[in-house]
C-alpha cells in the first residue's frame, strides 16, 4: 500500500502546471480544495477544525453501525416472508441493499475525512462508484415505488401491480442504470496528492482547457436523469395518489401509505440540499452566479455539510419500518417466535393491538 502511494505521489508530482492550478483549486463532494474561474485569483483555503473532522468520522462510523444492523433486518424481514410479499416490498428489499453496500463504505470516509485517503485508486474508484449507486439507485426504486402506489390506489390495478416476474426486469434495470450514470466515477476519479499539504485525497481527474465545463456536464446530467426526473415523477404519482385516498377515504389504504410517504420525505430531507449545493455549485462554475471567494468557501461549506447529511439516509430506512410500519414489526416478530427469541404468548398480544389498524394491502413492510 506504501508503495502504492509513494507511486501517485510522484505522478501527481509530476502534473503539468495548469492540472496542479485545477486540482488545488476545485472542491468537488467532500474534498476541501477550492475553486475559482480562470481569470480571478485563488482564494486563501481555511483548513477545517480537527476536532470537526474527528466528530464527522465518528458519525459516520455511527451510521455504518446502525445502517448494517437496521437494513439486514430489513433483508431478514422481506425475504423471510417469501410468499407474502408486494411489488413495493421488492423495491424496499434492493433499496435496503443499496444502503447496505454503500454502508461498508462508511468507515474508508471516515478515516479519509479524519486523516487522508490511504486507500489508493481502486478502493477509491470502488467507494465513489458505490456512493453513486446508493444514490441514484434509491431515487428511482421510489420513483417505481410511487408508480405502483398510484396504479394499485388510483387506477385499482392490484392484480397488474402483483405480477412480480416484471419486477425483477425493473430492478435489474435500475442497477444498470445506475451503474451507467456512475461510471464517470471509474473514468476520472484517482488518488491525488495534495501537494499544498501533502496529504492525499480522492478526486476526479479531468485535464484540458474545458475542465470546468466537463465538470459541469458530468454533474448536470446524472442530476437531470438521476434525480430530478425521477423527483417529478414522484411527485405526480403521489400528489394524484394521496387526492384520490382524501377523496375515497380509504383509512386502511392511507395508513399504508404512511411508511411509503415518510421514506420519499426523508430521502428529501437527507438529498435535496446536497444536490441543491451541487446545482449553485455548477452555476458559479459556467459564470451565471458571479464567483467570489466567499461564495466558493460557502458553497464548499455547503456541500461538505450537506453531503454528510446524505450519507446519513443509509440508516433512517429501517428506523422508519420499525416505528410506522405494524406489518414490519410483526413479521420481525413472527421470525424471533419461530427462532426461540420470544414467546408466542407476546406475538398474540401484539397481533391483537394492531388487529384493528392492519392494512388490506399485502404487504411485508407497510
């Protein structure tokens, strides 16, 4: 591994003038270098508090835990009840998944956030891969996830909406796609040297005259197809979804949207102001926001601050099962009574308090 990195060192070291200017001078996701249009002058970098650093990788380390325990029992949970599942299960099932693989990707952050990337340039391409895949993979399984809300509740199509062989095209799909959308991460990400305080980190590595304009592109579009086109989508389907469940007043169909509606709001919550930042990052760097360089050290602030929020969402999924979901709290315990764990005598009792509220929808999770 030293070898490694005494090896990009030097070919970092090594860099034509201009590509060291672009590289100490641009912050993309969480590395703190900043950035400023051709014609201005650098701006002074402030280095981030210690202890700042230390409390991030300890919160990361912290959602790792809680995202690997919460999301495996979601996948226990699902996959357990094999015959009782729905279309929208099998979507929470590989978005579970999704969070799962980004999640043993926590702790390279944190020490990369706590000390410098140490990782070299497969874990470092591997890791950037992950986290966009965890991202725009969990945006559009809700986007199908609101699709078959609204055919199952508007158009009352639960027969089409339970045929599962399709399913499993959609989510294959999904992972390619998303997969497609990320791969600029295994083109131009690469373990640099910062040569200003020599410590390494984990950056893309795009060369030429129109590096800013490749950066903008390569952005822009993942965003247009990854996230907001499937935002609209949501919104749509789930805005004509909950009008026709106030029209019908359908309490058993409500609830069971509950969990659904509380997912979509908070993957909002944990995403939209990081892709927001990114956005007015991209617009200061094509000039149509004037850049300055308190602008480029709040956008930076913004998109660090941001983005831990981001990572995040990889373990809130479960947590909202647990609270709002009655069917997913009482096939956990239907698994822990036929493990042992637990009486049957506390599953009846259970059962018998949440009787009354249990939703027509099949469902594993709702």
């Amino acid at each position: 591994m030293e070898a490694q990195n005494r090896t990009l060192k030097m070919e970092a070291l090594s860099l034509s003038g201009e590509s060291l200017y672009d590289l100490l001078n641009y912050s993309n996701y969480s590395d703190d270098i900043g950035d400023l249009s051709p014609d201005a002058a650098p701006c002074r970098l402030d280095s981030t508090s210690a202890v700042l650093d230390y409390f991030v990788a300890f919160f990361y380390v912290l959602v790792c835990l809680l995202s690997l325990v919460g999301n495996s029992l979601v996948v226990l949970v699902v996959a357990y009840n094999k015959g009782n599942r729905s279309v929208t299960d099998i979507y929470l099932l590989h978005l579970a998944i999704a969070d799962l693989l980004f999640s043993v990707t926590l702790p390279i952050w944190a020490i990369s956030r706590a000390h410098e990337w140490i990782f070299g340039n497969i874990m470092c391409k591997a890791t950037s891969v992950l986290r966009e895949v965890n991202f725009y993979s969990g945006v559009l399984l809700l986007a199908f996830i609101s699709i078959d809300r609204y055919l199952a509740i508007v158009y009352a199509t639960r027969a089409v909406t339970e045929k599962r062989h399709w399913v499993k095209f959609v989510c294959v799909g999904i992972w390619f796609f998303s997969l497609l959308i990320s791969f600029p991460m295994v083109v131009f990400r690469k373990a640099y040297l910062y040569n200003m305080s020599s410590t390494m980190v984990c950056y893309e590595d795009i060369q030429g005259e129109h590096t800013s304009d490749w950066r903008v592109v390569l952005r822009i579009l993942p965003q247009t197809f990854g996230f907001i086109i499937p935002l609209i989508i949501m919104f749509f389907c789930y805005g004509v979804t909950i009008h026709k469940l106030l029209q019908t007043k359908n309490s058993q169909k409500t609830k069971a949207m509950k969990v659904i509606i509380a997912v979509v709001v908070v993957f909002l919550i944990c995403w939209l102001p990081y892709n927001i930042s990114l956005f007015v990052d991209s617009l200061m760097r094509i000039q149509v926001i004037k850049e300055t360089c308190e602008r480029r050290k709040s956008i930076d602030v913004a998109i660090s601050s941001t983005e831990t929020l981001g990572f995040a969402h990889s373990c809130i999924n479960p947590i909202l099962y647990a609270f709002i979901g009655q069917k997913f709290r009482n096939n956990f315990l239907k698994i822990l009574t036929i493990r042992g764990i637990i009486s049957k005598s506390v599953l009846l009792r259970y059962r018998k308090g949440s009787a009354s509220s249990t939703s027509g929808i099949t469902s594993t999770t709702l």
